[in-house]
C-alpha cells in the first residue's frame, strides 16, 4: 500500500506568489480598469490603498470572517437565511 500526501495546510486560502488572493483582487481589478482608462499605475496604485485598509480590517476579525459574510448574504449559490426565525412565538399566519 502506498502512502497517501494529506496536505498540512487544508484551510489556507489560495495565494499568488506570497500574497493571498483576496489582498491581491483589488490591485488586479484597479490594473484591469486602468488598462481600459489608461491609467493603469494610478488604478493599481488606489488598489494597493483599499488593500490596505482592507487587510486592517480583516485583522479585526477571526479568519475566514469574509466567508461567513458572503455566505450570510447570499452570494454563494445556496441561500443563506433558509432557516425559520427561533424567537417568533407562532410559525402559522
């Protein structure tokens, strides 16, 4: 029987080079504006900003904080709030 790899790391989120995908989606959206404006370092520039005080805020709140938020919202493919409300008294009309 061969030995099975079972990664160290299963709930890392995905990374570009040492960054992860999330801090770099602003800079990659401002580099993608500004190729159409033509003003592309000044776009990335604003991105590498909202990056900034994006990370800020996500050191304030435990890890995998923007996943719940989606998830809570209803941007996944599932709906989020499917469950009945606990605290009304009657769940008929």
């Amino acid at each position: 029987m061969e030995p099975v790899n079972i990664p160290t790391r299963c709930d890392e989120p995905v990374h570009i080079m040492f960054w992860r995908l999330d801090e770099m989606l602003p800079v990659f959206v401002g580099m993608c504006f500004g190729l159409l404006i033509g003003q592309v370092m000044l776009c990335m520039a604003i991105g590498a900003i909202i990056t900034h005080f994006f990370k800020k805020y996500l050191d304030l709140h435990p890890d995998g904080f923007m996943l719940h938020i989606v998830y809570w919202y209803g941007v996944t493919r599932k709906k989020a709030r499917l469950m009945i409300n606990p605290y009304i008294r009657t769940l008929l009309p």
